[in-house]
C-alpha cells in the first residue's frame, strides 16, 4: 500500500480537514499524480455522499446483511433496502409501474441477469457502470478472472456481472445406481442401459436450468444435438415437482435427475443416496456462471453519489469477501463465488470453485442470453414421437 494522498492545501480549513479524515478512514492508498487524482474524486463522492445520507438497494434479504458491513464502515449513510417477496421480476414489474407514475426510488439493482436484461434494460432504466467505477483495485480488470470485466448486455454497459460460480451441467445422481467413475461424457447419458432412468424438471421453466442448457447448447462438443437426443430418445420424463423429482431419484426410481443440483446436495447432507457431477467430471468441461450476480445502476436515481460509493465498495475485495462469506453462511450449496481472483475462496463451496485443469465456458454471454432458439428446439423435440413424457 502506497502512501496517503493528502488533498494540497495551505491554511487548514474545515472543509479540508473533513476530506483529510475522509481520506484515513477509507483506507485507500495512491502514489503520483493518478492517485491524487482518483482520490480527490473518491473525497468528492464520498461529501457529496454524506450530504444525500441514504442509498436505496435491491437485492433480496442475503444482500441485507452484506450492505450492513458498507453501513459500518459509512454510518453516515443509511442502507435501505428496496422490495419484499415476489421475486426479482415481480419487484422489476413493481418499479416499471413506479416509474410510470413519476417515482424514482431505487440506487442499485442487483438480481440474475435476465431480470436485468429482459425488463430493466428495454425499459431504458439503467446507467452505465463503468464511468461509476473509481476504486483503482476495482478499474484493475487483472484481479478479475480472465483479467476482464464482464457485462450481460450487448453493449457491454449496463449490467456488470461481478460472481461466476462453476455448475457441471445440473446433473445430479442416485450414488447407488451410479458408478460416476465409469462417466466420462455427457454422451454417456445417451447409453441405452440409461433408458427411461433420466427425471428433469420442466426445461421451458425459468431458473438455474436455463445456465445448464446454454452451456449444453453453445459448447463445442456438445450443442444442439446434444439436447435433441438426450430429450427425444432417452425416454426422459419431465417432473413439474421438484420434491417428487428429488424423492424418485433418492429411492432409486431414476438413476439421473437433471437441474435439480442444490436440492440434492441438501438431500446427501440428509443422508440420502444423491449426489452431484462436478466440475472435471466430464470431457465436456463445466460451465461458469452467475446466481444472482447481475448489478446495474438506476438512473435518475434519488442517492447517485451514495450509490456509487456503495457500488465501489461492494465491488471492491472487502466488498467481495464480504459477499463470498454471507453466501456461503446462507447454507446455498452452489453460487456465491466472486469474480475478483484477488481474494480467499474458502468460503466458496467446492462444488463452485473454478479450478485450474478443467475446461470452463462462460455462458453469461449477452449474445447467448436469449432462450428462445433453445427452447424452440426443445418444444420440437418433446413433440415429436412422443418419447418423452411428463407426469
């Protein structure tokens, strides 16, 4: 850490003392001229900050405690948090209709990308984040993984995707009807012994199985082909219950359970005879991507400084660490892994981590966001022949 930039000054006024004290408790260093100068509008935002009090977050209840520790570390600034119940598009609707009728109430918007990209982002609300973005240790793209930021829309702007946790295509198993080391690829599914021993849930759902088909349908080795024969000729039977869909798997109904991974890791903690492929499981390689780790900034926002102070540091490697630890005391068997390379993951869930040796696709790719070429294909599929059936 270099040393402390101190606003040049010459008599000692109060203004200029404040921004000294500013400056200590922040706790962030710069050398030469490019830390004076980030520094004097870090000292900018943070008064102008204080002056406004408030910031107003969406982000559901984990992230309510997350943005107590940025209350600590600015009690000057309260944290309110935005929206209860309904889930990120039913609060996304909730703040169009606010819009609508003249109400700006929200700073930051943190959700899964498609809330973002298919209702925010249309609707014109949102700011772009890198002009936001102060902090030299957060503008520094090599203390990211593959030393970049990474953006859900087209125009790479608005939606800053700051998690990346690994999923192994949602595919879960019955450990003794399985062998897992005899599976090398996920062609292997294809088997004829698996026959009529493969339960999914409804893949035209929302959710996290959308992740696992983009992964199917944009990996080299997998694609479209991959989808089609593994939903038109292996017999698979789609289950609209998920409790009834896990309870089958664990008494050995169906070998495989497709996009049901947290469940079954919260049925092994239990005892029961499931468990999930992991990265490096397959040929294939496993997919990246994020929970709940879309953020954008509201324009016309009512706090703008306040937000992007607490964006900074959110983003930041306290913010993250932060972030990292409340996910995983959340119990969540899957997600909560930042992207910033910078800091501990020990606190990331194995079945999460990005792991050296294993071949990873990102599929939160603002080109590979829209499902409809997938679910297109997957509609044709389940109609014709009939092999597949659902219950």
């Amino acid at each position: 850490m270099g040393k402390l930039m101190l606003p040049r000054c010459g008599a000692v006024s109060g203004v200029l003392l404040g921004l000294f004290f500013i400056c200590v408790r922040a706790g962030i260093a710069g050398t030469g001229e490019g830390g004076a100068a980030w520094q004097a509008e870090w000292n900018r935002i943070h008064l102008a900050a204080r002056e406004e009090g408030k910031v107003v977050i969406y982000g559901g209840d984990i992230f309510e405690l997350i943005f107590r520790e940025f209350q600590k570390r600015y009690p000057e600034i309260k944290v309110s948090m935005w929206g209860a119940g309904g889930g990120a598009s039913g609060n996304a609707q909730r703040l169009l209709t606010e819009r609508r009728s003249g109400l700006h109430s929200v700073d930051i918007w943190i959700s899964g990308v498609d809330t973002l990209s298919k209702m925010l982002l249309p609707a014109k609300m949102l700011e772009p984040v890198r002009p936001a973005l102060v902090l030299p240790e957060v503008l520094d793209e090599t203390q990211w993984w593959g030393k970049r930021h990474y953006y859900a829309d087209p125009e790479g702007k608005y939606i800053f995707v700051y998690e990346g946790s690994v999923q192994s295509g949602g595919l879960s198993y019955n450990t003794k009807l399985v062998d897992r080391t005899r599976l090398r690829s996920y062609w292997d599914l294809l088997d004829a012994k698996w026959r009529g021993k493969i339960v999914s849930t409804d893949p035209l759902r929302p959710g996290t199985s959308q992740q696992n088909l983009r992964f199917f349908y944009h990996n080299p080795e997998l694609g479209p082909e991959f989808i089609r024969r593994l939903f038109g000729e292996t017999e698979l039977v789609i289950s609209r219950d998920d409790q009834q869909m896990l309870d089958w798997l664990a008494v050995g109904r169906y070998a495989f359970g497709l996009f049901i991974r947290g469940a079954a890791q919260d049925a092994k903690k239990q005892g029961l005879p499931v468990d999930d492929f992991f990265a490096g499981q397959f040929k294939e390689g496993a997919l990246v991507d994020s929970t709940r780790g879309g953020l954008s900034l509201l324009n016309r926002a009512p706090h703008p400084h306040a937000a992007r102070l607490a964006l900074n540091w959110f983003l930041s490697a306290e913010g993250q660490k932060v972030y990292q630890k409340y996910f995983f005391e959340s119990g969540s068997s899957y997600g909560g892994n930042s992207l910033r390379e910078d800091i501990s993951k020990d606190n990331v869930q194995p079945g999460s981590q990005r792991r050296k040796g294993v071949k990873l696709l990102f599929t939160g790719r603002p080109e590979w966001i829209d499902m409809q070429p997938i679910h297109d294909l997957l509609k044709k599929t389940l109609a014709d022949g009939g092999k597949s059936s659902k219950k």
